[in-house]
C-alpha cells in the first residue's frame, strides 16, 4: 500500500510515515483461535468435524498440542479432519513425567489457546500441567468446572493440574458465568459435554470473539438457545 516499514520478521518495526497509501488486495487469515477452539470441542463431544481453510502454515504448535492430548488431526490438503474418538489418551515425556502444556509468542502455543486445552484434557485419559504464564487470573474458571465434576487441582493463578476422568465420569450441567473470552468458551464446550441443562451468564464475553457461535453449533447438531 506504499508503506514505509523494515524490521518485518524481527521483534522491531520501524514505520516511516508516508504521504499517502494506496489500494491494494489482501485475503485475511483465518482465527486460529477458532481453529484450536473446535479442535477441542470435536474432542470433548467426541464430534466428527472438518475445519476448513485453515492456513496450517500459520497454526504454529497448535495441532502438535492437541495431538499431544491425544486427539487425532489429519491433514486435507489446508483443512483439519478431527474423527470421533471414544478415547483420547495424553501423552507424557520421554522420562514418564506428566506432561505440561504452557503458552508462548507464536508460533509456540498461544495463551489464548491454554483454556480450551485445559477444559479438553478433562475427559482425556491421563493427566496434564496446563501452565499460564502471560496473562494473570485466566485459570480463575476452573471452580466452575470442578463444579461439574472435573478433577482439577488450582496449584497457583498461573497452574492447574488436570487429572483425565478419561470418560468413566460424565460432567454434569451447572449454572456458571464466563469471566472471560476464552474461558467462556472452554465453560461452552465443558456444557455442550455434559449431561443436563447448563446455563452461562455474561455471553457477551464470549460474542467478543466467536461471532455467532450459538448459530454455529447448532448447524452442527448442538442445542443452544440465548436467552
């Protein structure tokens, strides 16, 4: 557009301020949180999904982690084809240490992604450290999710341990409110898993960043009414 920037692909941009811009023709990525949120989702309702149009070379670590949690993702072409699993088992490291999954700049694993693995690994079988490094208070959902059955251990505002009920104990629907974007969704996921009626206050959280997404799901089978 006749911008004047160097540095792209280092932790520095220097603009330069121009006189004017002009037109130009650009296609947007897709959400990658959106993609990783659906991962999830077809994991925990042990769901059949293609997610399309991907751009698999920007996802990073994102299905490395999930796989990781067990969960298998095929590549077609730039789509992700997540087949139903009855289970998912988690992985662990070389020695046999519990595994632990932790948020970085990309394309390590995004902060905003650690909800969702946290509130996928309930149902695995095995169990993880889900560490939040960059943001403070984000795990500050996981009494609602305990609520409903999941075995989580809050060690401190930045860890949790979660222990796989690895589907021998089915969550239960609750009354909750979402506290933030991301855990609004991983609560959406945890009810869609659950047995019985589940209700989530303040969706405005949750309208931030996933467009429409009651819509969605229900294209896909779910059964969501906004009240």
């Amino acid at each position: 557009m006749g911008a004047k920037i160097s540095g792209v692909r280092s932790n520095l941009l220097t603009i330069e301020g121009v006189e004017k811009l002009h037109g130009t023709c650009h296609r947007l990525l897709p959400d990658m949180i959106e993609v990783g949120s659906f991962i999830g989702m077809a994991a925990m309702t042990q769901s059949d999904i293609t997610i399309s149009n991907v751009a698999l070379q920007h996802l990073g670590l994102i299905p490395q982690i999930f796989r990781r949690l067990g969960i298998e993702i095929w590549q077609k072409g730039d789509d992700l084809y997540i087949p139903a699993q009855e289970v998912y088992e988690i992985d662990r490291f070389m020695d046999g240490s519990i595994l632990t999954i932790a948020d970085a700049p990309w394309p390590g694993f995004t902060p905003d992604l650690i909800s969702i693995a946290l509130v996928t690994a309930i149902q695995a079988r095995g169990s993880v450290l889900i560490h939040q490094k960059m943001f403070e208070s984000r795990l500050f959902f996981v009494d609602k999710l305990i609520d409903m059955g999941a075995q989580i251990i809050l060690c401190d505002p930045h860890r949790a341990t979660v222990i796989g009920l690895g589907r021998e104990h089915p969550l239960r629907g609750t009354h909750m409110t979402s506290p933030d974007i991301r855990a609004g969704v991983a609560l959406l996921i945890a009810a869609m898993a659950a047995q019985g009626v589940s209700h989530i206050d303040n969706i405005e959280q949750i309208d931030r960043g996933y467009q429409n997404i009651d819509e969605r799901l229900n294209a896909l089978g779910a059964h969501i009414k906004r009240l």
